[in-house]
C-alpha cells in the first residue's frame, strides 16, 4: 500500500527508494524481481502496486537450532558470507541497507541467502540524518543517539554483528526495552564509548546519559569473558579454534565508535571466513563488486522531491517495467 497522505514526505520516500533498489540492483545475494503492476490507470488514482519477486521458503528468523546441529560453524560461516556479499554489493554504491534484521534476510531450500527490503536504503551522505530506522534490537549506536555521524554505510556493520552474534548463540544480542536502555546494554558489554562518540550528540542528548555514569562500565580485558563458548549454540561451541576466530570478528564489528569499525571488505577478509571465500577467489583477495556507472549515477538519490512528484515518479517506474517485463509473457532474465 503507498502511503495515504501527501503531506508527509517520508513514507514516499522509503517507497520510492524500495522500489529503486528492487528495479535497479542486480546481484546474487539481493532478491530478483520479475515485474511490477498496479491496477491504478494514472497517479492520481495509484494508492498500490504490487512486485512480483523469486519465491524464497522463508527467512533467517525461521532457521532452527537443527540447521547449526546438523552443519556446525561451516553453516553460520555460509549464511553470513552470503548476507555480507549482498552488503558488499551496496556498499560498494555507497548504499547502506539501514535495517538489516533477520526477517530481511532471505532464504530458500537450497540453502541461498538474499536481502530484501531497501525502504530504508540512503546514499551515505554525511549532510543527511534519519534516526528511526531498524529494529531497535540491531540499531548502530550512532542511530540510537542520533549523532550527527550516522550516515554511513557502517551503520551495517553492527546490524551485521547482530546478527552473526544470533546466528552464533540462537538468541538476541541486545535486547533493550527502549531505546536509552538498549544503549546501556551495549555499553555493558562493550565498555563506555568515548569522548568523540559523545561530541557527536547534541547537548540535550549527551547531557542526559552521562547522568546515568557510564563510565563505571570498561571494555573487557579478553572478550572470552563477555561470550564465553558456553553461549555458542549446540555443536558450535565444541569447536574451540572455530570459536576464537568468530568472537575475534564479532568484537571487530560490535565496536560503539563507528569509525572504529571493520568495514565490508575486512569483514569479509577475515580468517573466520576463509574457508568461505578460499573456495571462489584464487587469491586471498576477495573483489570488490564493480557496479555498471548507470546503477551508480541512478542511486545519487533526489532528497527535494515532493511526494506529488514521487508518486508520479514511481507511477511510471512501475508501468515502464511492467511493460517491459510483462510476466503473462516473459520474465526478466
């Protein structure tokens, strides 16, 4: 359904950016889409359309503790790889997803990994800000307090550490009632940000969670303390050097300053992923995705747009492709 009103712009601009994604990115571990529709003859009359995309069976929140019994450290290994090469095609568009969660991530029988829903989606741009956006429980620090360094594609790098944490243990990494205690939480864990995490706040902000004295909260000496491989999930945690070398990339992600996180490229790099990547690269260098010049220009994304002006924009976005790739007659290869 688009959006009932023209006088917000936000909503029209998370479908218009859904639909660009789901038009214009092509790649292996991103959601194929066949063809788009509305029944509406004209704009004005449009209030939905709807996407014909490849059937998944379901998504990563539905994946059992069996799965990890059955497969051990090479599954997660797999299914992470898989979820940071889809990231990495974005990243390098300069695109962050900007809510990477569970239900996001989809997969199929095969054993294929795919992200969907870009409504969120934004070209990393440092003069932009747009606090509220994925769940709370995979929300990046700098998301949580609204700094003014919140814009970059890093703020997938801790969604991903969520989620390799979950995929590791079965269970939610932060889980905070709100969002002051979600920060709390990875305060406790991770030990207290510093003073340039801080600078970034606006006064009001930092003001108030420095009166709940963070400061008692120091990062851990060893990290074996804060995700012992008793937290691992089933046969995961019988595998020791597997262990090590997980916890070694997850505190590399799971790092409250932004600037001090491992980006895609390292991510992907790391020794707990080799068996992955040492079976496709010839070298221990994995490429980088090269994004046709097309895709990159489309993606310099038009904030000024008024929802008016959008609607008619995603009207013929909509009808252009369905034309295109009429599915009673051909699908889109």
């Amino acid at each position: 359904m688009l959006p009932d009103s023209l006088h917000d712009r936000q909503p029209w601009r998370r479908a218009q950016r859904e639909l660009n994604c789901m038009l214009n990115i092509e790649d292996d571990n991103v959601v194929k889409m066949y063809s788009t529709f509305t029944p509406a003859e004209n704009p004005l009359k449009m209030t939905e359309f709807y996407i014909v995309r490849e059937y998944m069976h379901g998504t990563m929140k539905n994946l059992s503790a069996s799965t990890f019994n059955e497969g051990g450290h090479r599954t997660v290994k797999s299914i992470f790889f898989d979820i940071c090469r889809g990231v990495q095609y974005l990243h390098a568009m300069r695109i962050s997803h900007r809510d990477l969660k569970p239900e996001n991530i989809l997969m199929n029988q095969e054993g294929d990994v795919k992200l969907c829903d870009f409504g969120h989606s934004n070209k990393e741009d440092p003069t932009s800000n747009t606090p509220y956006i994925v769940q709370r429980f995979y929300r990046a620090p700098e998301i949580i307090c609204e700094t003014t360094d919140n814009n970059k594609t890093n703020v997938d790098i801790w969604s991903l550490g969520c989620i390799l944490a979950e995929l590791l243990t079965g269970h939610v990494l932060f889980r905070g009632k709100d969002h002051i205690d979600q920060f709390i939480l990875m305060v406790q864990f991770l030990g207290n940000a510093g003073p340039s995490f801080y600078s970034q706040m606006n006064e009001h902000a930092r003001n108030f969670l420095l009166r709940y004295n963070l400061d008692q909260y120091q990062a851990p000496i060893n990290f074996y303390s804060r995700f012992p491989d008793t937290v691992f999930q089933g046969v995961l945690q019988f595998e020791p050097k597997e262990c090590d070398m997980s916890r070694d990339l997850l505190f590399r992600m799971l790092v409250i300053n932004p600037d001090d996180r491992l980006n895609i490229q390292m991510v992907l790099s790391h020794p707990y992923l080799r068996e992955i990547w040492g079976e496709i690269v010839a070298e221990d260098v994995i490429p980088e995705p090269q994004p046709p010049n097309e895709l990159l220009r489309f993606f310099d994304f038009q904030p000024y747009s008024s929802p008016l002006d959008m609607r008619e924009e995603i009207f013929q976005k909509i009808k252009n492709f369905g034309n295109q790739y009429n599915i009673m007659n051909e699908s889109k290869n």
